[in-house]
C-alpha cells in the first residue's frame, strides 16, 4: 500500500518552518500489546492497551480485542511495562564552537539511548543551517539515527562577545539587521545573550515582533525580569536574572546593597536599577510572587538547567568521578578549554563552598515558588558544559524538578507535553495520542512512582523506528569506544 507523504510541522511559537519529508518504508507496523500508556495529558494511567504504531504515527490504541492489529505486525509484549512519550532537552547545543571536535555527532546515540527524541539547539550559526536541514533529513528519512531538531536558534550578544564566534550588536539599528538577517538564515528563533545594551535589546524585541521571529534565551545584565517578560521573550534560561544570581544565597543581598551597588551608582551603570530590583525582590517575598505571578500571566517560560546549577556547585572530585566521562571524547579532558571553571573551583574557600550550596537550595526553592505561582516549565540540560551529559542529564533534571516541589507527572510533562505546547507542535507531539508522531519510551517501571523509573528503558521509538534495549545497549558502547579512536 502506498504510504502517504508526511507534512513534518516545525514550529516555534508564532513562526512556522515547514519541511517537506520522504516517504517512510517500513515493511512492517508495530504494536505494543497489554502496555499501561502515560499519555502525558494529565490523565491517570491507563493500563493493558493495544498501541499501534503504522509508519511514524499512533495508529490506534485501545483495549485487546476493540483495535485491529495489523497482518505481519511486529508485536511486543508490554506486560508489566509502561509507555510514555519521547522526551526532550529544551536548552540543548550539538554545536561545539569553543571546542576542536569533528562534527559534533557523538551526542547523538546518547540522547537517543537515553529516550531524548527531541531538542532545543540554542546556539546554531546562520551558517551552519545547512547542516541542520541534514540532520533533519535524516531525522524524516530514517535513514540514521537522529534526534529530532525541534527548534534551532541562534545567539546573539552585545560587545563585548561572552563567547568567541557570536553575532553581537551594539545599536538599535544593528540589531534590527540581525533579527532579519536570522530570520532570512532559516533559524526558528534568536537567543538573547549576557551584553546586550538596553537600546538593542528592545530593537531585537520590537523586530522580531514585526518579522514574527520569536526571541529566548538569557535575561541580559541590563534587563530586568521583569521587562524581559513584558517586552515577550518566550523562555528565559538557568534564572538568569532572579534574585539572587544563582551561584548566590540572599545573605550576599548585604554585600551587594552595601558594596557592589553603590559602585554601578558612582560608575553610572546601566545595571544599577537591575540590582535595585534583584534586591527588593530578595527582601520582600511578596513582591517575588508578584513576579512570578505576572510571569505566568505573560506566558514566559523557564528553562531552569537545574541540573547545570548543581554542577556548578558541586566539588571537582564528585564530578571527576562519574562514570558518564566515558562517553566524551578525552573524559574528563573534553573540558579542557573551561580552565575558568577548574580552577575557580580548587581556590574556593569553605565559606565559598557553603554559599554555592546554599544559591543551589535557593534556585530550587525559587523553582517551588514559581511553579506554585503558575509559572510554566520546560526540562533542558545547557548540555556541551562541563559534567552535562547528552540524555542521561535530562533524567537528572527531571528528578530534580521533584525535589524542587513538582510531582512525577508534571516534571515529566515538563519534557513531554509543555515543549510540544510551547513550541506550537501540540497537534503532532508530546502526547500519546492517535495520529500523533510515535516518539515513544518503553519503560520497564512506573515513573510516577519513582521518577528515577525514567531510567530504565527497555526500548525507544524515533519517528516510528523501533529501537529495542539490545540496540540500545549497543549504542552506547559504540559512543564509549568512540572517544578512544580520536
């Protein structure tokens, strides 16, 4: 029978970026029998279905015996197993601009193993679209194993550059020339970064308003929250911009009103009132839920990057010693260019080691917080950072988000169904549902449960391609061979 051509649907927010895709060949459907389906929507779980995937989407699902299974189906026994969606890492970069790796390829059987079907890439050059459009090819043909490239932005900052090799713009009129310049490039977004000036920041808001390009990314040290959230950034990474900065608790707020302050006032910096805000909200819980509340109001979303956040509180000899280095080109050496972050780490003090602990208890209570308030989340990594790993950090992310306050189900819709929400694909992702796409993990434990339950796949489907824990397994011992023969 003649399979119909499939209208892949990327879209971000109020931009949509269309890609044609290539018939798909599979000789065979797939059923997942007396399976319980999570679907994600909120509903409780719904045990011994029938799931048939034909092609790359849900078919059919229902109890034994009311759905057809198809002649010369490939059936797999779901007994005591549970199925949920595939997941997604929101804050995710497969390009390595600061490292000299080959192409940056080696992430990709790790996020698959580890049920990460889908990605946010937050930083891809105009110029490297090409190489976007590839993967996505792949990703429709099947013809290797990729994930999806959901939504691919690219970064802009303001001199001078955080980062070797981005775009920065200094004036309202440059910026306005690079929102266009991006949105002609193909990218389905434009990340926001640290230096932008007040005056470009708003041009890049206002324009990419007018061009119908959505802009995320970091809250810049000239912005506050606040207006980030008014003038419509989308999502906002690692609470960037919160009181206090993450790496802080607010006992430094004394510090800052008492030192750093009075100096951005003397220097006339543009950040004073960036302060000013960040301790009122420090001092005065109130005025933080009010915060939070017009947040959610606004629609602006967090990507929290917990996980990132632990790390960066966490002492060198704990990160030394995990066993996911063997998966990275060099280990623990794939890091060699973040000397910054060895180095600050051997020459803190006690006190300094306490107040890093300390700001990661404040960036999950604040995540509590927020998330009572109504405010909106998604699951991402910051992955190609030290000690973040391609697919398994985002596991690592979900249980946090746990113990921040969220239940099982709503941190796993945080990688599930609020990015298929957020990026306007709800109708084809993010939910088990019939005709949806069948990114899909089988799990061999309940989740809800036990998020840890995430971790133990006992098989994977990517675009309706069945991938068993034996492949799997596989995958990941080619990726922890790999790094051996560089």
């Amino acid at each position: 029978m003649k399979q119909l051509l499939v209208l892949m649907s990327l879209i971000l927010l109020s931009t949509t970026l269309v890609a044609q895709v290539a018939p798909v060949a599979r000789p065979r459907s797939l059923v997942f029998n007396h399976v319980t389906v999570i679907d994600m929507t909120g509903a409780s779980p719904q045990p011994d279905l029938t799931v048939v995937i034909a092609g790359n989407r849900v078919a059919a699902l229902g109890k034994p015996g009311t759905v057809r299974v198809p002649e010369n189906a490939e059936v797999i026994d779901g007994t005591g197993k549970f199925l949920i969606p595939g997941l997604w890492d929101m804050h995710a970069h497969v390009f390595h601009y600061r490292l000299p790796l080959p192409p940056d390829e080696y992430s990709f059987p790790l996020f698959i193993a580890n049920g990460v079907t889908s990605v946010r890439e937050m930083w891809t050059r105009v110029d490297r679209m090409d190489q976007i459009r590839l993967w996505r090819k792949d990703f429709a043909d099947r013809r290797r194993i990729v994930p999806r490239f959901a939504a691919v932005g690219t970064l802009v900052d303001g001199p001078p550059a955080t980062w070797a090799n981005s775009d920065t713009v200094s004036t309202a009129g440059e910026a306005r020339l690079m929102v266009r310049k991006i949105k002609a490039g193909g990218a389905d977004f434009l990340k926001v970064y640290d230096h932008l000036s007040r005056e470009a920041y708003f041009a890049i808001a206002d324009e990419a308003k007018k061009q119908r390009l959505p802009f995320a990314g970091h809250v810049p040290e000239t912005i506050t929250v606040r207006e980030a959230s008014d003038a419509g950034q989308r999502s906002l990474e690692h609470l960037r911009g919160f009181s206090p900065p993450v790496w802080l608790s607010c006992p430094n707020a004394k510090v800052m009103a008492e030192k750093i302050l009075p100096e951005l006032i003397a220097n006339g910096s543009p950040a004073t009132h960036v302060i000013e805000e960040n301790l009122k909200l420090c001092a005065d819980e109130k005025a933080a839920l009010a915060l939070y509340q017009r947040l959610a109001k606004n629609l602006t979303w967090q990507v929290p990057t917990l996980v990132l956040l632990k790390a960066l509180s966490s002492e060198l000899d704990t990160l030394y010693a995990d066993d996911r280095l063997k998966y990275l080109p060099g280990g623990k050496d794939h890091f060699n260019d973040w000397d910054t972050f060895h180095d600050e780490r051997r020459n803190r003090t006690a006190a300094e080691w306490d107040e890093a602990r300390a700001g990661f208890q404040r960036a999950l209570e604040t995540v509590g917080a927020m998330h009572r308030a109504g405010v909106r989340f998604m699951a991402g990594t910051d992955v190609s950072n030290p000690y973040i790993y391609a697919g398994f950090s985002l596991h690592d992310e979900l249980a946090l988000f746990v113990q921040a306050g969220l239940t099982p189900m709503e941190a796993l819709q945080t990688a599930t169904r609020n990015p298929a929400e957020f990026l306007g694909m709800s109708g084809s992702l993010g939910t088990i549902e019939r005709d949806k796409f069948a990114d899909l993990i089988l799990l061999e434990a309940n989740p809800l449960e036990d998020i840890r339950n995430t971790r133990r796949i006992s098989a994977v489907v990517v675009n309706g391609r069945y991938l068993p824990k034996e492949m799997l397994q596989k995958m990941l011992a080619e990726a922890e061979a790999a790094p051996s023969k560089r």
